[in-house]
C-alpha cells in the first residue's frame, strides 16, 4: 500500500482517481487547490503525488520545484488538459516523474502510479557528504550548492545534472547518456535540453561561463567535471 496525494480541482476527475487508486489498496488524500496541495506536500508523508498543473493559487508547476528543493521527495505524475509539448518537457525538467494528459483512462491512471511506485521500491541510499572542488561545494543531503561560500539557487534539474557530472570527475557523458541519467529513460525530449541546462548551470557556478572550470565541453562528445583546474 501507498500514500498517495491527488491535488486536483476538478472534484469528479479527483473522486473518480481516488477511489480506483483506493480500489488498487492505496490510502488516498485529495485536496483542491494548490496552496492546500503545497501545505500537504511539504509536510510529506507521501509516497506519490497525483499533481493537475492548472491549479487556482498554486499551479503544479510550482509545487513540483519546490518539492525539489528537498531530499526525500515523492514522485509526481503530473495531470495536464494542455497538450503542448513545451508544457509536458517544463514539467518533466522541473523534476516531474510522468505526466498523463486530459482526458486519460482510469486504469491507465492506476498503470503509471504503479510503475512509478515500482521505481521507489527499496530503501532510499544515504546521501553521500558534500563534494567539495575550490571555491564549488556540492551538498547532496540538503541539495545546496555554494559558491565561494554563497548560496547559488540551482532548479532541481540544474543541481542533479551538476551532482551526477560532479560524482565522477573526468568522465566524459554523452547528452544522450546525461539525459538518461538526469531526467530518466522515459524522457521524450531533445538532446539540445542538456546545452541549455549547461549553459544555465555555467552561468551560476563558474567564474567566468565563457572560459568554464567545472562543466567543460569535450567537442563532437558530450560534458565533462572538470574540478576547478584551469
């Protein structure tokens, strides 16, 4: 059995995933808006989140990156009426873990939140201690980066591209295998997602983006951590 929380605005689409999801053996709690979803989300206690993006006060988008904010998250099957791809890859690089779109079958519903609590399956590792390279600290347990002793606001894809190039200094990581790693098998976006994030990553932690240190480019390859050298 999981706790699931379905936050969801659309009281029929909320009841009806309820009780197929209670009918499946879960214990299920359902709020309507999203300032009650993110209290309830923040507080944690939960295994999955069944997440609408259009939501009145606090839209799913945002309940997404602040749960990423912090170690321990659940998994989040985003709900959307909106089709367009752009909305879909915001949210899976926000740290979404799925997404249904509008209208969906119930027992395709209750399919994906059984795969997802399958990836959760097991005990979650200990993080490991900060990484630390020069003036770069990389804290995994509280997802914290600082940079010459300042906080550096990274989004939660930003932080694991950085911590899993950072994890194995001087490997050479194709975009394709970064984009397996960071965001999961079932990503259906574009190679180019990993420059941006690069370049995004670049100007918040290197001392000058033009001339990196840390995320360096091996040409025609992929990324490398460089550890700081010059």
């Amino acid at each position: 059995m999981a706790r699931i929380l379905i936050v969801e605005d659309d009281r029929e689409i909320a009841a009806l995933a309820a009780a197929q999801l209670e009918r499946a053996g879960h214990a299920v709690r359902v709020v309507h808006d999203g300032e009650a979803g993110l209290a309830e989300a923040l507080e944690g206690g939960h295994d999955l989140l069944v997440l609408d993006v259009m939501l009145p006060g606090v839209s799913g988008f945002e309940i997404v990156e602040r749960l990423r904010r912090r170690p321990g998250y659940p998994r989040v099957l985003m709900l959307t009426a909106r089709a367009e791809e752009v909305d879909r890859v915001l949210g899976l690089e926000l740290g979404a873990d799925d997404y249904l779109t509008k209208p969906f079958s119930l027992r395709e519903l209750e399919a994906r939140v059984r795969a997802l609590l399958r990836r959760g399956v097991g005990p979650e590792p200990k993080p490991a201690g900060p990484l630390v390279f020069g003036a770069l600290e990389i804290d995994p347990a509280a997802r914290r980066v600082r940079v010459d002793g300042r906080t550096v606001n990274l989004t939660a894809r930003e932080f694991d591209l950085l911590y899993e190039l950072a994890r194995h200094p001087g490997r050479v990581y194709t975009r394709a295998e970064l984009l397996e790693r960071v965001w999961g098998a079932g990503f259906s976006g574009y190679e180019h997602t990993v420059n941006s994030h690069i370049n995004r990553l670049r100007a918040k932690i290197e001392p000058d983006a033009k001339r990196p240190v840390y995320v360096e480019t091996v040409w025609g390859v992929g990324y490398r951590f460089g550890g700081g050298e010059a």
